[in-house]
C-alpha cells in the first residue's frame, strides 16, 4: 500500500483525542476514498486488516469462553474431544503378589468444522463521499453481529439437546420458587464438579431476584468486564445481551434459563485469521464478505452438564 495512504491511517488510528481524530478523518475522507477507488487491491487489503481486527475484538468481549472451552488449532488440523478416561486400576493386595494391568479408555470425538460469516453490500460513491462513516458503520455492524455469533449457536445447541429428563424444567414464570429450579441446578452441579454458571437475557434472569440472586457490591463492574450481574446460591448468573435480526425480532428466548456446568462443550476456531474478500456487483455495488472456520460441540449434554429452565 502507498506509503502515504498508510500514514494517514496510522494517524487515524494512533490519535487518542476524539476533536483531532474527527478532525483528521474529515480532511483525509477524500484523499482516501479516491486512493481505495483506484486502487481495489488497497482496498481488500484494507478490508483484511480492518476485518480481522473486528474479529480479534468480538472474540475479547464473547461471554463464551467463560462458558465452555475455547480453544484454537491450525487452519488444516482437525481437534477431537478426548471425554469418560477410565482404567489404570490401583488395589491394595498382598506384597510380592502378581499385579494386574489395564488399558485406558475413553471416549472421542471429533470437532465439526464450519464458519462463522457476514458480509456487507455498499456503493462506491459512500466511499468516495463518505470514506471514514462507511467504514465506522461497517466495523459497529460487524462487531455487533459477530460478538454474539458463538452466543447463539450456544444457546441454539443447548435448546436442540436439552427436551426433557432431570436437566430440564417448565414453570409459570409469575409463580417460581426455587424448589422447582433448585433440582435442575444441583443436578447439572453435581455431574460438574461444582461448577455452574446460569445464563439468560435480563428478562428472564429478572424472575430470579425473588428466589435468591444476589446482586455483589460492584456489579456495575462485573456486568462491564464478565456480564456476571451476580449470583444465585453460590452459582454465577450471566446476563446475555440479547439482539434482534432483520425483521426486528429478538434471536435469543427472552422465557429461558440455561444451566452450563464444567466441561460441557468446546468452540474450536481453525486458523488464526479471518478470510476476507471483496467482490464487485452489479450497479456499482461493492460486497465486503468474511470467515472464520469454528466448530462448537456440546459433549457434556447427554452427561447432565448442561440444564434448561423455560419459563411460561
């Protein structure tokens, strides 16, 4: 990319006072906007970098790795779940008797593959004339959408898996107690060490303030860095952030609770950067698409680590 084109983005990007940047990016939106036209090959690039940074962003702030596991591999590399080791006895018996063997077993399973997409259609004029909001708009829309990718295909896994059993429960929303959620609760602790974490949107969690969530101190704070708003007898409550698609209805269940104990699933990222392509359209339109191959398993479902409150 042309030395100058790289400093004056470098300037944009390195600027801390939001007066000076504004004012940065109104005299350089022109000058920018015709390099990019003339040179699409500066554009992608551009795409490249800007992209992949939205992506590194969307994974810091993604709730999920508090979730599950998250874990990364080599674009080409597969990743198998390695769950249920048994074997390797150990006895007492007499001494100087015979001691027996064993092999170890376990169950495996690979990580499917799939990707996480998005992609954006605008007119090259909006570059020419708007170089800096076009892509303001692009990396909030972009960020937004992505961040609760791995959310949704959470939430949409524990929904397929989670239909009935000791994990699952119904109850009238106006009026629960905790002896009708207390039971799915203990019994995903108790196949998970322990370890629970209970998710929802805020209207839902909201049922949980008469039947035992307490809010800590500065939970302001824990909602800004975690989106822990507290607990509920000991057990971390999550608030998700719930959005709406196109046609403005909420994707996330505002009627449920989830139960995620220790070990219940992984989300595996392949590669350690985004594909990022730019296409011409018909009409002058340009289309910014990209990628990231992932695969999300929830292994831990059909071993009670997983639970599901719906609320009526």
């Amino acid at each position: 990319m042309d030395a100058a084109i790289l400093d004056l983005l470098r300037q944009v990007r390195v600027e801390k006072d939001e007066e000076r940047a504004e004012d940065l990016k109104a005299r350089s939106s022109h000058q920018l906007g015709q390099h990019f036209l003339r040179t699409p090959s500066d554009l992608e690039e551009f795409a490249f970098d800007l992209l992949n940074n939205v992506w590194a962003d969307a994974m810091a702030e993604d709730i999920v790795p508090q979730v599950i596991q998250v874990k990364n591999v080599g674009l080409a590399d597969p990743d198998y779940i390695e769950e249920d080791l048994r074997g390797l006895r150990a006895y007492w018996q007499g001494k100087g008797g015979q001691i027996r063997s064993d092999i170890i077993r376990y169950e495996r399973a690979q990580m499917p593959r799939e990707e996480m997409v998005t992609a954006l259609d605008f007119h090259q004029d909006e570059i020419a004339t708007n170089f800096w909001g076009t892509f303001d708009d692009l990396v909030t829309q972009s960020r937004e959408k992505l961040s609760q990718l791995p959310t949704e295909r959470l939430i949409e896994l524990v929904q397929a898996a989670i239909v009935t059993g000791d994990t699952f429960g119904s109850f009238a929303a106006s009026t629960l107690t905790d002896d009708q959620i207390d039971p799915v609760i203990e019994e995903v602790a108790l196949r998970s060490k322990g370890n629970v974490t209970l998710l929802g949107t805020r209207p839902a969690l909201r049922h949980l303030a008469g039947v035992g969530l307490e809010f800590g101190d500065r939970v302001a704070e824990q909602i800004f860095n975690t989106g822990q708003i507290g607990q509920y007898k000991g057990y971390a409550a999550v608030q998700v952030e719930n959005f709406e698609d196109f046609a403005g209805n909420f994707v996330l269940p505002n009627d449920e609770l989830w139960v995620v104990g220790q070990n219940s699933g992984r989300l595996t990222y392949y590669g350690d950067n985004a594909k990022v392509q730019q296409l011409k359209l018909p009409s002058f339109m340009l289309r910014w698409e990209t990628a990231r191959d992932a695969g999300m398993l929830l292994f831990g479902a059909a071993k009670g680590r997983i639970g599901r409150i719906k609320l009526t």
